[in-house]
C-alpha cells in the first residue's frame, strides 16, 4: 500500500479531475466483522475478474445463503463457482484478482471486498483480501426476494455486439454492475466490481455504444480511476424476474463535463460503453425478485431529453 492512502495513481487523479478529495479512511486492508456475517447472510455475490486476455468480466454466483464465509478477517471462502458455460468460469484461478461485491436489495446494503483468488476447488474457493470497503445504499432498488424457480438455464447466446433482446434487457434495466482493472503495476489497484443504478432507462442505447449517468457518491473514484488506466471493461445487467444474464465486454471512455450532462438530470459524469462482445445466458440464475422500490435517491434523477 502506497504511504499516502488506499488509492492508485488513476484515482487520485480521477478525483482531481472531478475536484473532489478522499482520505478513503472506510478502505480497509481486513474486513470487519459487520462485513464478515453480511456476506455470510446472503443469497448471491457479484465478482469481477481478469480472462487470460486481461479483459474483466463480472458474473454472479447464487446458493444458499451461507455458501460465503469468512474463517479469518482477510479471508472468504465461496462454496459456489460459475458454472462452465459461464464466460468467467476460466478466469477463477489461483493467483488471479478479484473483486468481490455483497449486495443484499432488502436492506439497500452492500459492501466491497476486493484481493486475489487464493485455493479453487471442485465445490469453491477462497478469496485472499486485499481492501475492504462498505458503500452507501444511494441509487440501490428495493427487492424482496420470491420463490426459486427450478426452471432450467438454456445454452448462452454468444454476441458480437448487442442484438434486440439485449437491447430491451438493457432498456428496462435500473441496475448494473461494471468490473473495471487498475493498471497491473498498480500496487493499490485490482481488480473492482461496483453497482450502479437508476430510473428504467438511464442507460441510454446508441447502436453498440451505452452511455450511462455517473451520479454522485463516495467520491472514491474506484472504477473511473482504473478506467483512466485501463478503459477495458464488463458490465452485468440481471432481469431479476427471469434470472437471465447479460455479460457484456468492452472499452469506456469518460465524459467528465459538456452539454451533454444536462440530458439527464443529476448526471454528474457520463461514461460510455462501446461492446465488443457479450453473452446471453436466459434463466442462469434461480433465484427470482419482485419489482423494484425505487431508491430516494434514484427518484431525484431523472430520464434523458432529446436535447440539452
């Protein structure tokens, strides 16, 4: 860790350009013991990982609640893995970093754990922590959880760029998740998994290009500073009434001012997502959710306008 904080050279400076400061006192290289028991409570948990290329992908995995553990404060066990059609499934690794989000929609809690896969097995593996982090329940829906389904997963549709049906996933969608990647030298960095949310709609579809609002937060900068390093990334967008997931790999750039933002109320940032590939996976989870109870916050952002 670097003497003057938890933060890599790409978000320092991702936090000058948005003339913000954070002393990232809540970055932490061991969980506390609050983090410890919510990742054990949980039914899933998003992970960001690297393929063999040094792309990211971010995947969910899902059991019962208790599959996560945690033996040791710098420690969690996983007694799940992706399951092989899954684009992820390679990259669970020994030795291979990894960041680690715990979401639970009930309470609009969540917090990060971000280190390097440690022993993998035929039933899981551990997770060697690195930093710890909670963040705020802004722009996180309400969703209680429904019955399981046993309904079958169908074989993933490969994609070369988005087709209809993931134009429409993503059109409805009022969450996402981004696995972003510092640069490898980075003696701070990761790789990171982050949740972004808002109004049905607020990412806006041009073709193959999305562009999403950056609305305000923990001024940490996490995923813009590894972007300013490395614009290779992956976004995960969950239909929570079907259990269908949208994988998707690609470069981002950041739109840190212009007339542009006004398009959207509260945007403070945009950034745009060009695909390059993606994977449908109809039905990949079981687990099932009710519609949306939108978030304070979210209900102070607004939709896109045709103009500024």
């Amino acid at each position: 860790m670097l003497p003057d904080g938890p933060f890599h050279a790409g978000e320092l400076a991702a936090q000058a350009l948005a003339g913000v400061a954070s002393r990232g006192g809540g970055i932490r290289p061991f969980m506390p013991d609050q983090h410890r028991v919510f990742f054990g409570q949980l039914p899933w948990l998003f992970a960001g990982v690297l393929d063999r290329d040094g792309w990211p992908l971010a995947t969910a995995l899902a059991a019962t609640p208790g599959f996560v553990a945690s033996p040791t404060p710098t420690t969690l066990s996983v007694a799940a893995l992706p399951a092989r059609d899954d684009p992820a499934f390679e990259a669970f690794r020994p030795g291979n970093s990894m960041g680690l989000l715990g979401l639970e929609l009930e309470t609009r809690r969540r917090n990060r754990a971000n280190g390097r896969i440690g022993t993998v097995a035929a039933d899981g593996f551990t997770v060697e922590i690195e930093q710890s982090f909670g963040n705020c329940a802004k722009y996180i829906q309400i969703r209680h959880r429904l019955q399981d389904t046993d309904e079958p997963a169908v074989a993933p549709v490969n994609l070369s760029g988005l087709d209809a049906e993931a134009r429409a996933l993503i059109a409805q969608a009022d969450t996402l998740f981004i696995a972003s990647a510092a640069a490898p030298e980075t003696e701070t960095g990761g790789v990171d998994i982050s949740h972004r949310g808002g109004r049905p709609g607020f990412v806006r579809i041009d073709g193959d290009t999305l562009t999403i609002p950056d609305f305000a937060g923990n001024n940490y900068f996490n995923t813009f500073g590894n972007l300013l390093q490395e614009p290779r990334a992956a976004l995960l967008f969950v239909d929570f009434a079907t259990g269908t997931l949208l994988q998707l790999q690609g470069e981002a750039e950041i739109v840190w001012q212009g007339p542009e933002l006004a398009r959207l109320d509260g945007a403070e940032r945009l950034w745009r997502f060009h695909v390059r590939r993606g994977w449908r996976r109809p039905h990949a989870l079981r687990l099932r959710w009710s519609a949306a109870e939108f978030a304070p916050t979210t209900l102070q952002t607004g939709p896109w306008t045709a103009a500024a």
